[in-house]
C-alpha cells in the first residue's frame, strides 16, 4: 500500500491537537534524577513538564536500521524544556519538517498531586507511520485532571523505521523496537517521576494505536505495560481495493517480512546500491534527503521479525497475546476525512456514476449486493454514502470483530467516539465531517476551542481513561456505567457529546457488521 495519502490525512488530523502550546503556564525549576543523569525541566501550578528526554542513542551513521541502543549518560544537568528533534518526516502543513534521525527522545507530563506513586500513560502518536512526534500533544490536562503521569514517545518513521531488506536484521521492525525501548525507560525511570513501573497504560491512535495491537502480540513485549487502549487502529482484516485511499490495491493490514524485504532490495537497486554484499552499507552512507522520497513506501510493521514474529490478528484470534485489560474503539464516521480529503477538496466530489464505479472496484461481483445494502437513496450525497461503508468496512466492523476475539480471554471495554470535530477544517469543503478520524483527540488532549459541553465530553473521556489506568476498570463515581465486552451480549460506549448520551449501542447492527462478517468470513 502506497502511503502518499497519510501525509495529507495527517496534517488534517494534527490541527486537532497542535493548535495550543505545548507547554501551558510553566517555569522552569523541576529536577528529576534519571538512571541517566539529572533532567531539568519546566514547573506550573499544577503540573511538571520534562522534555526531549534521550530514552536511545541516536540511530545515525552505521546504526542506522539497527535496533536501538542505550542512551549514553550525561554529565551534570540536562536541560529538559524544549522537545527534541521530530524524527525525519516530509513537511505537513501547520507542522515543522523533521529532518533529523537522532530522534528518538521523550517527553514526561507529572501532576503536582500528593499521594503515591501514579499511574503511568504512555502515548504513541498516530500519522500513518510516517508523521506525527509525541510533543504535538499536551498531555497537561489528561496528567492533572486523571492524576496519571504522561509519557509521549518519538519513534523512527517511514524508511527510517520499517525498512526491511534481505540482508537487515530486524526488517521491518525499527518502530516497533523504538516504542519498546521507551517502555523499557519508563519502567527504569517511572520511580523517579513519581510514578509506579507495575503500573504502566499503553495507548495510541491510528498507528500509534496498531502499534499497541502489535505489542500485544509482540513476544518482546511481555512484562512492558499492564494495560492497552487502541483508537481508531484497524488490525485486522482485509482492505478492499480503494476503500481506505483512492487507487489503492486490496491489502491485509500486516505484510510479510519476505514481501518488504523484496520491495527494500529492488528500492536499494534503484539507489545505486544492488550488490547484496555492498547494499546496507551503501545505503548507510547515503543522506537523508536521498531516502526520504522512499518515506511512503513503509508504512506499516511487517511480520516475520524478531520483534513481531507472528501476524497480530491471527495472534488476537488464538489467543496469543499478552493477557492485559483492553479498551479498544473508534469513531462513528472514521472515512469522512478520506472522503472530504480526497474527493470533495480536489473538486471532484463523489457522483452516483463515481459511487457505482468504486464499488465494482472493490467489491468485484458482489457490488451490487453491497450496493443494496448502501442505497444512494438514504443517504444526502454519494460522498455520505461512500464514507458510511468504508468506515464500516474498513474500521468499525474490524474493531468490532477484534473485540470478540479480545474479550473472549481479557476484559475488554469498547467504544465508538460520537462527538463531534471541534478543531479541523479543510479549506474549500462543506462536506459534513461528523466524528470523523482524529475526532477525539481535542477531548482527550483537550485545547481551549471547547465550549461547555464539549469540555463535559472531555472530562468523562479523561476520567474513562485514567480510571482504566488506574485499575483496569473505567467505571469510576460519577460517570455512567460502562459495561464491559461480552461476546454474547457485545455492548459498545458510545462517547456523545450531552445532551446526546453516553451510554450502550448497537455497533454492530449500525454498522451491518453481520452483512459484513458474511461478505468477508
């Protein structure tokens, strides 16, 4: 799958979350001695920031897709107040280009709270594997409002982080080790920041999400976190041809290590680098601007390394994963973006004609059956009714099915996100975006664009959240009841923004997951 659509579809959904500092009313005056060295970060009235906290050594030069190794100490004080380097990623708009491959840092968010040692929340960032940093989000009021401590990741993106090659050890895999490297300092370092190393919440969106449901199946893994959350992360399944992005071929969502590592050897071909003996080193000593138009062309974990050596859903489905309390959701109307994004901003909406053509792409001789259950006719345009199935398609149905394969041995609560966007526009469309990819991360990460109810939302998602990671369980007073996942009696949260409420839905029959099971099972 080709990843050139992630780079638009990121800029969109990074406005969610970067319109607000990432640092809000702080001074600097926190120190914190790490197993590294002494950290001196930035300190408010109610919290404590550290920044662009080395958890690796820099993967430059001759370390350049191998895994990562330990962070050289460092003499005397180092100054924690500004965020590291993004790791190397092509320039999104609202964003700043990362070109740097000594990336691999980490940012720590503490509440000034007494009491004992806190829950840990570490977050992987979404952009497709290809964009994103973990200093885009402020975590300031997820620490204070759930009492947790907050930790944002880096991890190597794109070629730099999932090239596979036949003579490369670890292919396909660089992401994946990064993120356990930074669980593995957490779980050294979670003392020192108040916070409780048995206690530790993994949780991410889009590809920080699939990340956790690979770390779930990940052998490595075992022992790193104690709970798991995953949004908007599709991990299972096959993708139909064009659902998820324009011209895009059929694809299971984790390709093999022999596939990546034939598509890395004929890509090195191309740089001048074909001799199996030469290749990796050739590669290494060529800059990273004559990679990067490489970026796109990783953009997914591949199965069959060290760090992933089975398929994640095939793992989920025989139980072969780490046996850790799981929420797992996504949001009501996922595709919308896709839609808006690659349709309706270029000006070449969606027609009845164009409906009809996407559908026998996909869906070969079965699109008229599907075409039946999506009649143009209940839906206001096209566009509505080409989002609404592949969100089906594409996220809701897979999630649905992944918790039943789930909460058959841990207990797993689901949810879908019914609020609305409150922070992305894109320019020049009408087109109604609804909860929408990225919609709830302004509410867990809030900024100050939410009005009252908005801000509500916000408050029981935090205290959903936090409450799991505090006990495995999200039900906490005050909030209402959330049931967990039985596969006989499925129940799904649904997260709205009052006075619509917030409580159990049919996911499944709203969004014809049993056409869909009979269509693909």
């Amino acid at each position: 799958m080709n990843g050139r659509w992630w780079v638009v579809l990121a800029a969109c959904v990074a406005q969610l979350i970067s319109a607000a500092p990432a640092v809000a009313a702080v001074h600097e005056g926190a120190l914190v001695r790490t197993d590294l060295g002494w950290v001196k970060g930035a300190q408010g009235n109610d919290h404590r920031v550290f920044q662009g906290i080395p958890y690796a050594a820099a993967p430059t030069g001759n370390r350049r897709w191998r895994s990562p190794a330990p962070a050289r100490p460092w003499p005397g004080v180092r100054n924690a107040i500004k965020p590291g380097p993004r790791c190397v990623q092509r320039a999104t708009p609202g964003q700043p280009t990362g070109t740097s491959e000594d990336c691999l840092y980490l940012n720590v968010t503490v509440p000034r709270s007494p009491g004992g040692r806190k829950p840990v929340m570490v977050w992987l960032h979404g952009g497709g594997f290809i964009e994103g940093a973990g200093s885009d989000f402020d975590a300031h009021r997820l620490a204070t409002t759930g009492n947790v401590i907050v930790v944002t990741v880096n991890y190597r993106l794109g070629v730099f982080g999932l090239f596979a090659h036949p003579g490369l050890a670890g292919s396909g895999g660089f992401a994946l080790e990064d993120q356990q490297a930074a669980l593995r300092w957490v779980r050294r370092n979670a003392v020192a920041f108040g916070g409780d190393p048995g206690n530790i919440t993994l949780f991410g969106e889009s590809a920080g999400g699939k990340s956790v449901c690979a770390h779930l199946a990940s052998p490595r893994a075992a022992g790193l976190f104690q709970r798991a959350i995953m949004q908007s992360a599709p991990c299972t399944g096959t993708v139909p041809a064009g659902t998820m992005f324009p011209g895009v071929p059929a694809f299971r969502q984790w390709p093999s290590v022999a596939d990546r590592q034939a598509d890395g050897a004929r890509l090195a071909a191309g740089l001048g680098c074909a001799d199996p003996a030469t290749a990796l080193a050739c590669l290494r000593r060529l800059p990273t601007e004559r990679l990067l138009p490489l970026h796109d062309q990783f953009i997914t974990p591949a199965v069959g390394s060290p760090v992933l050596p089975r398929d994640p859903e095939r793992a989920l489905a025989a139980g072969m994963f780490h046996r850790v309390p799981v929420i797992s959701g996504a949001t009501r109307d996922e595709m919308r973006y896709m839609v808006a994004l690659f349709y309706e901003l270029p000006g070449t909406p969606i027609t009845g004609r164009t409906y009809a053509r996407l559908l026998r792409r996909a869906f070969g001789e079965q699109a008229d059956r599907v075409a039946r259950r999506y009649p143009l006719a209940q839906y206001a345009s096209p566009g509505l009714a080409w989002a609404t199935l592949t969100t089906d398609v594409v996220f809701a149905c897979p999630t649905y099915e992944r918790n039943r394969s789930l909460a058959q041995r841990v207990r797993t609560y689901a949810f879908e996100f019914a609020g609305d966007d409150v922070m992305t526009e894109i320019p020049g469309s009408d087109f109604p975006l609804g909860s929408a990819h990225g919609a709830e991360l302004a509410y867990l990460f809030p900024t100050p664009g939410l009005d009252d109810r908005r801000r509500q939302l916000s408050t029981t998602m935090i205290e959903y959240w936090t409450a799991f990671a505090r006990t495995g369980d999200p039900n906490a007073p005050g909030l209402p009841r959330w049931r967990t996942f039985d596969p006989a009696r499925p129940s799904t949260q649904s997260l709205a923004v009052p006075p619509d409420p917030t409580g159990p839905t049919d996911l499944a029959a709203a969004h014809r997951c049993a056409f869909w099971a009979g269509q693909f099972g």
